[in-house]
C-alpha cells in the first residue's frame, strides 16, 4: 500500500515538474528523474524499462524522420513558398488570405504534422504579412490554431495520433471513418469563428507587387525537395492504410532527402534544429507510465470509462474528449495520450465502445493544447491590457479565442464520433 | 510649429495631405514610425512557450528574414510620407524606432518639445470608415490620454 502511495506519488510529482517546471528545468529533465525513480523504486524492473523502450521504436523512428523532414523543407524554402504563393493567389484581398493561409496550414500539418506548422510556417506568414502591411496577430492565431485543428486529418499530422495508432490503431480506413467529419468540422468552426472575430482586421486589402519575385533558395534543391515531399506524402497514406510502420516512411523519406540534397543542406543548422530533448522526454514518460499501468489504478480508470460508455456512450465521449483536452492543456499531451492509451489497452474492450473512447482521446489530445496556446498568448495579453489602460475590443476578442473556440470544437467533434459508433 | 507624426505601418501620404489642409505647410516635422515588438514578442512566446520542450530556438536565418523586412517596411513607409511632405515644404527629419508604439510616440514627443502630435484614429482606420464607439485604435487611445501637447485626431470619414 505505502509501495503504491509512493509510486503515485513520484507519478504526481513529475506531472507536477512537467507542468510547473521549477528552477526551469526542462520538461525532458522531469521526465527522466520521473523514469529513474520509478525504477530506483523497483515499480518497473530495468529490462522491463529497457523492454518498453524498445517496443516504441516506431514513434522514436517517425519523430527523428519527421524533424529531418521538416528541416530541409524549411532549408529549402518551402514555407517561404507556400507563404508567397498564397500572398499571390489572394489578389490583394486580406480575408482571402486569411483562407488560403488555413488552408496552406491544414495541408502543411496533414503532410508534416502540427509542429512543421506551427513552428516554421508561422514565421514565414508572419514575415510575409508584415511585408503586406497587414496586422499580423489574427494570421499568427490562423496559423497556430490550424496546426492543431488539422491535426486529426491523418495519423501523421500530430506525433500524438501515432502514440495511439502504434498501439491501438487499426488502420487509416477506421480512423479516417471516425476523424475525418471532425476534422473537416472544426477546421470549418476554427475558420468562421476567427473570420467573425478579426472581421475589422480583415476588411483590408495590400499590394500583391509588394511580394518579392525573386526566389532566394536554390531551385534544384527546392525541386527536389518538393518531389520527395509529394513521395513521401503519399508513401505515408499507403503505409498507414496497409498498417506498415509509419517510421519506416519517415525515416526512408529524410534518408533519401538528406542523400539527394547533401550538398544544399546546411548540417549545423539541422543538427540544431532537431529536439533530441524530446526523446528523453518521451523515453522518460513511457517508463513512467509503464510503472503507474503496473500498479492498476489506470486500467481501473480504462475500465471506468467503458463501463459509462457502454451505459451512456455519448456522455463517455463527451467527457473523455473534454477530460483529454483539459489534461493536455494542464499536463502537456505527450503524458496524456501515454495515460489514456494505457488505460484503453489494459481495457482491452475491441468494438465500438473502444474504438470511439481511442478516438474521443485523440480529438482531445490534439485540440487540447490550442487552449494551452492561447492559455499563454492571451496572459500576455491581458499584461498588454493592464498596462494599457486603452482597452481596444480586439483584445478581448482574443480571450474569446481558446475558451470559446476550444471547447465548441470539441463537443461539436465529439458529436460527430457519437453519430459515427 | 514643431509637429511629431506618428506614422503607421500605412496612410503617411494621406496623412501629411490632411495636416497640410488643415494648418498649412509651414511646420517642422518629424515622421515616427515605431516597429512594434508586441506580435514579435507574441511569436517568440508561443515558439518558446508551454509545451515547447522539443522546440528548438528559431534559427538565426529565420530572425534575421524579419527583422530585414520589418525594416524594409518601416523604410519603405517613412519614404512615401517623406516624398509627400517635401513636395508639400515641411521641413522634416524622419525616425524608425523599435518597442511600444505608444510610449514611444508619448515619450519622443516629451522628450523633443513637440508642440503637436497627429495620428490616425486606429490602424484600421486608413481606406475604411471609422466612427463610432470603439473606432479609437490603443495606440491613439494611450496617446490621448498621456500626450504632454495637442492632439490632431485623424479619421477616414
């Protein structure tokens, strides 16, 4: 009993490290301390650790390929691309490019995950809206809200989905039957909410000349890159119909990007721009969890959901979405998709019932940081406010953001799982 | 009279035009345009915000690419507000200034003596009708209300 108090206890106190970080450690530090304690304290054997690390090859595999990827898309001006070509295709018209800069994102995401996007193709509209003149915060929020309301197209559109699938996945067929009318529907929410709540913002138009037509990117390294990537885009879609390992794709893809274009890329700069921290992290959470699963408590609470799923199934959906998205938003997602997939699997329900919970999980899971995102946008925000006392109705429009356009996503997602069981 | 425009990130001719109509050309000025850092500071937040373990610092490349354009910009919009009031006479001297648009323009103008401050209602405002309740922008809003001169308030009617 003490053994298991302690073994929550370490549980709740890298949770704790992750989410409130203290003396700014990082989060890949708090989870390895969380893994070492665990097996210093003999809740997880250390081959048995070993054992589950390797038995996630596929996620290690498909992180490193995808950040490869990323990276020399990003070298060879891809996103500068895609930014211009948008800026040009809207005709001078700021709410025309607010739509295409959605749409450019839910592509970018559904082929090179949330991240790609928000972490690179959002500098590149910022850099181009600001050559636009034209305010640049709503197109920053389109981008980094797309980037996680995309992120449920395709297994490959967030690192998150593949911990499911790896696990619990059965193929690209069923995932898309329950994802993919969410998916379309929180896109078509995520975009009128923002287009009504920046209509002033958006009433503008620019100068399409002011887009420069010069290209600064090496071409053939460009043209290659964008061929790989149209490969590797369908290779993906064919792996996860087919259930073949996505890292596989991922791997093989950046391995032959990086032959092909050894001498365009720039070796530092990608070596910098790869999280190895991620995967202490990860490495870390999945020994974490692998302790807390042989302790019981989370096949108890996996047996809880079913149990009110099979009594009231729309009310378990509504509840694990909501439930996982607010555990992303507080705990980060990574530990909380690792939680509810071992809840799930040491369930070990097959049908409907289980499926629809794995799915509610993964709406939640990816949509759940986008309250995280404005969680920290609109503090800053509200600081702006405090120390302004001109209070202009734009900025409060921007708290509306998250807690408005969150939870609307989620239930009107949920729905739509329930609708498909 | 020594007259501090503060010139957004659009309408500078439009602008000087205006001031012209009103009180003549015979004033010294000094164009302001103030790069604001807030939606830069906004971007690295979220870029090293929560959750941003696996996230890397943004290359240098990337820093460099805006900051080369948001001085192309803020250039590129003193220039066509420099063209318009020399046509014009005005004597002028031209600043670009990095940090809080509105203290900035608060303080310059303390700082400097400046007798006057003209501004654009909202930087909305240029190419769009703005009246009515909330048609004032922050900026101009911080401005009124801490300005150590007169205001010339403009709107597109």
């Amino acid at each position: 009993m003490v053994h298991s108090a302690l073994g929550i206890l370490i549980f709740g106190l890298t949770l704790g490290a992750i989410m409130v970080r203290p003396y700014h450690i990082s989060e890949a530090f708090a989870a390895a301390i969380g893994a070492v304690l665990m097996v210093l304290g003999r809740f997880l054997p250390p081959n048995e650790a070993l054992r589950t690390l390797a038995g996630e090859w596929n996620i290690f595999g498909f992180f490193l390929g995808l950040m490869v990827i990323s990276s020399v898309a990003d070298q060879a001006g891809l996103f500068e691309f895609l930014a211009a070509q948008t800026g040009r295709l809207a005709k001078g018209s700021a709410r025309r490019l607010f739509l295409g800069v959605f749409l450019v994102g839910a592509l970018t995401t559904a082929f090179l995950s949330n991240d790609a996007t928000a972490l690179i193709l959002t500098p590149a509209v910022y850099t181009l809206v600001t050559r636009l003149r034209l305010p640049v915060l709503p197109f920053m929020f389109a981008c980094t809200f797309i980037a996680d309301t995309a992120s449920f197209l395709f297994p490959i559109s967030n690192p998150i989905n593949i911990l499911f699938f790896n696990s619990l996945g059965s193929g690209l067929a069923v995932f898309l039957h329950y994802l993919l009318l969410p998916a379309l529907f929180c896109m078509i929410i995520n975009f009128s909410l923002f287009s009504f709540l920046f209509r002033h913002d958006l009433r503008r138009s620019y100068d399409v000349d002011s887009i420069p037509l010069e290209f600064s990117f090496d071409r053939a390294f460009f043209r290659f890159t964008v061929i790989t990537l149209s490969v590797i885009s369908i290779a993906y879609v064919l792996a996860s119909a087919f259930q073949l390992p996505l890292s596989f794709v991922a791997m093989g893809g950046a391995i032959f990007l990086l032959i092909g274009s050894r001498r365009f890329v720039n070796w530092p700069r990608l070596r910098r721009e790869i999280s190895w921290s991620l995967f202490i992290f990860i490495s870390g959470m999945f020994i974490v969890i692998k302790a807390i699963e042989n302790l019981g408590f989370v096949s108890k609470f996996g047996f809880g959901l079913v149990n009110l799923a099979r009594n009231s199934p729309a009310m378990a959906i509504l509840i694990t979405s909501m439930g996982t998205a607010l555990g992303a938003n507080l705990i980060n997602n990574v530990p909380m998709a690792l939680v509810m997939i071992s809840a799930l699997s040491s369930v070990g329900a097959d049908g409907p019932v289980h499926q629809s919970l794995v799915y509610a999980s993964i709406l939640g899971c990816d949509l759940g940081p986008n309250l995280t995102t404005i969680g920290s946008l609109a503090t800053m925000l509200w600081l702006l406010i405090l120390r302004r006392k001109g209070l202009e109705i734009s900025y409060i429009e921007y708290f509306k953001l998250g807690v408005v356009v969150v939870p609307v996503m989620v239930a009107v997602g949920a729905l739509l799982i329930w609708l498909h069981w | 009279m020594r007259v501090l425009c503060a010139v957004g990130s659009r309408g500078g001719p439009e602008m000087i035009r205006k001031l012209r109509a009103i009180m003549g050309a015979q004033h010294e000025l000094l164009l302001l345009h103030v790069i604001d850092t807030g939606p830069r500071q906004s971007l690295d937040a979220f870029l090293r915000g929560p959750g941003s373990h696996h996230r890397p610092p943004p290359p240098l490349e990337r820093e460099r690419r805006v900051d080369e354009v948001e001085e192309f910009v803020a250039k590129t919009t003193l220039e066509e507000a420099r063209q318009e009031a020399e046509q014009a006479g005005y004597t002028i001297h031209a600043e670009i200034q990095r940090g809080q648009a509105e203290k900035l323009i608060v303080q310059l103008a303390k700082d400097g003596g400046y007798q006057l401050i003209v501004i654009w209602s909202s930087e909305g405002a240029q190419g769009h009708p703005q009246i009515g309740p909330a048609s004032i922008g922050r900026v101009a809003r911080y401005v009124l209300d801490h300005a150590p001169c007169d205001v010339l308030m403009l709107r597109e009617l």
